[in-house]
C-alpha cells in the first residue's frame, strides 16, 4: 500500500470533495430554480388579477349600460303609447267628419 494507497487515498478524498462541491452547486442552483419559478407563478397569478379585476369593471359597466337602455325603451314605449292615446281621439274626430 505506501505510497500508492496514500495516493490513492488522497486521490479518493479529493474526488470526493469534487463531488460535494458538484452537489452542492447542484443543490444551490435548484434551489434558485425553485425560487424563479415561484417568481413566474406569483407574476402570472397578479397579471391574471388584474385581467380578471379590468373584465370585472367592464361587465359592471355593460350592465349599467344595458339598464340605462332599457329605462330609455320602457320611456319610449311610454312614449309611443301615450302618443297613440292621445293621437286616437283626434283621428277619430277627423273621422266622423268624413262619415257625415
């Protein structure tokens, strides 16, 4: 052994803290990848509450679009009947004129 098994036993060790060093560097790198991943996640979940907060305040404005059209029909349907109401009499006075 002498000689030979020293090296040999050196060469082991120094191997061997090689690959501590490469595992830990594997350990630290994905670790960092862990943490840019979260990173992307978080990201992708704020834009997408955002997203759905603008979609949320454009559904609220359509429905109070939708609401102030139906209160203009339901006026000019108002409108339009008392209209009718008001326009009968007369085109049955110009009616029985006509009739004599």
């Amino acid at each position: 052994m002498g000689v030979n098994g020293q090296f040999d036993n050196a060469a082991q060790k120094a191997w061997e803290e090689r690959f501590d060093k490469l595992l830990s560097r594997l350990d630290d790198i994905e670790r960092q990848l862990s943490l840019k991943a979260d990173d992307v996640v978080s990201m992708q979940v704020l834009q997408h509450r955002n997203e759905l907060e603008q979609l949320e305040s454009r559904l609220e404005l359509i429905e109070m679009r939708m609401e102030l059209l139906a209160q203009i029909d339901e006026t000019k349907i108002e409108v339009v009947e008392s209209y009718k109401l008001k326009k009968q009499p007369f085109m049955n006075k110009i009616a029985s004129i006509f009739t004599l």
